[in-house]
C-alpha cells in the first residue's frame, strides 16, 4: 500500500510535468520562434494593408490576428521558462504586394513551423503544450492558403 506523502508527492510531479522545460528538452529552435513569428505576423499585416481585393484583405487580416494571439501564448509559456526570444539576422518588411510572394513566404514559414514540430519529440511531455500550439499554427496556416486561394 502507497503511503499518503508518497502519493501526494506523486500528484504534485504530476501537476507540474508540463509547466516547465527542462534542460534536458530538445528545444533546438523554439527560441527562434517568437521573434520568426512576430516578422512573419507584422508582414502578413502590411500585406493586408496593401490587398487590392476585399477576400484576400480580409483573409490576411484574419490570419494575422491569429498568428498575434497564438504566438502570445507560447511567448508568455516561454518566457515564464526562461527561454529568451533569439533573432536570426535582421529582417525587413516587403512592402509590396504579389500574391506568388505571399504564398512562397507562407509556405517557407510553414516549412518552419513543421521543422519545430518535428525537432520536439512526442515524448517530451514538458514540452508538448509547445508542439500542441505549433500544430495548430500549422493547421492555421493550412486554413490561410486554402481560403487565400479562393478568389
């Protein structure tokens, strides 16, 4: 029979198996992805700005909202972590408006994403609310190019 203390400290691992990443966590590029995700966020903005057609205006406008709010969590589980947001190289913002650009840009930021989806392990539970946000970014993005490419 499992003494009562055993089995509380038991439960309390339990709790807090997902609230924090271990250095022992294959993170690889997960501190990249704030600072990816802000850029890509900020040019899918500018891009909303320039839609010359009420769908795509609307359809980007949709997606960057929420490519905001979802990068608002993981950053908020990240840094609570300690895990730093890291920039690679400066970027700008295109500030003109091809939808071939905005669809080759979209698919190289999915390729991103799915790179970070495949570095984090399913068996690393203290880190699967991460993966769990990046699919559904993924799943996001999906929903993005189909509805981009309806008109």
């Amino acid at each position: 029979m499992i003494k009562f203390k055993d089995w509380m400290a038991e439960k309390e691992a339990a709790k807090n198996i997902n609230e924090k990443v271990t250095t022992g966590s294959d993170t690889g590029n997960v501190n990249m992805l704030l600072t990816e995700t802000l850029h890509f966020a900020n040019q899918i903005h500018v891009w909303h700005w320039l839609a010359k057609s009420g769908q795509k205006h609307t359809v980007l406008g949709s997606f960057y909202g929420t490519l905001r709010e979802s990068i608002d969590d993981i950053a908020e589980t990240l840094i609570a972590q300690g895990i730093a947001p890291v920039a690679r190289g400066s970027k700008t913002l295109d500030v003109m408006y091809s939808d071939e650009v905005i669809t080759y840009q979209t698919n190289e930021y999915r390729q991103f994403i799915t790179n970070l989806i495949d570095e984090i392990s399913v068996d690393k539970t203290d880190i699967s609310n991460i993966r769990d946000a990046l699919v559904d970014i993924q799943e996001e993005i999906d929903k993005f190019v189909y509805q981009f490419d309806l008109e």
